[in-house]
C-alpha cells in the first residue's frame, strides 16, 4: 500500500510547518510522506532548528519551500497552521482529499527557545491525537 500524502503549510515555513513534516516523519514515517511549504517561505529559523535537535529529531536538509512549489501535486491532507496559510490556500492550484486546520502560536512573535519548544510540543501532540484515526 502507498504512503499517504501529507502536506503542513504555515506561513513562512520556517517554523510550525517544518516541525511538522519532521514530527511526521519521525513519528509515523513508515505510513506518511511528510512535507511542508509557506505562503512567504522564509529561511528555517535558528530556533526551529534548534528545538528540533535538542529533541533529538533531524534536521539535515531541512529547507523552507513555497506553496507554489506543490502546484497541481495531489495531497491527502493538508494540515494548516495559521490563518495566513488558511488565506492562501485558497488559491492553491494542487488538491487535498482532506484540510485540517491547528491554528499554532507563531514562535517567532515571541523569539525564544521556549516559544519553539511549546509549538514543537502542541504538534506533537496533535499528531499524537490524529495518527490513531488514521486507516493505512
């Protein structure tokens, strides 16, 4: 059987969406192919990148990517993390069976390590509610 789709999009991916294709990739790799865009793709922030490796999870090249880089390309689930991404995936020309919507604190607003640990833990534990519900 194929690995579902999933895609996260945040804004500037470079944070919660990154988290998130990492976080599903580490947590359920076997049954998912996991990847993430932003409406305005920033570069992966310093911070991202270091609450992802002081919980031990990869991030070698780890990159931030654009929402129209996915254009026409067939999703399961889509998994929006903030309101900006909801706006833009309006107009995406790909399609998704299924979009969820976490709304997630952006980290960034606030700039400390925390900030990024707490968004990594309320994605992991927002996986860790949906990835039971999921039929492979």
């Amino acid at each position: 059987m194929s690995k579902r789709r999933v895609l996260f999009l945040c804004n500037a991916n470079s944070a919660r969406s990154l988290m998130g294709e990492v976080l599903l990739r580490h947590m359920a790799g076997d049954r998912f192919e996991s990847f993430s865009a932003g409406a305005e793709p920033d570069e992966p922030h310093a911070l991202t990148l270091e609450a992802l490796r002081k919980q031990k999870l990869p991030t070698e090249g780890l990159h931030s990517k654009s929402l129209e880089q996915f254009e026409n390309e067939e999703f399961d689930v889509v998994i929006v993390l903030c309101d900006k991404a909801q706006q833009a995936c309006r107009e995406w020309k790909g399609s998704a069976v299924e979009i969820l919507f976490w709304d997630i604190r952006d980290p960034r607003l606030m700039s400390k390590l925390d900030a990024y640990e707490q968004a990594l833990f309320e994605i992991r534990h927002r996986l860790q509610l949906w990835l039971p519900l999921q039929k492979n």
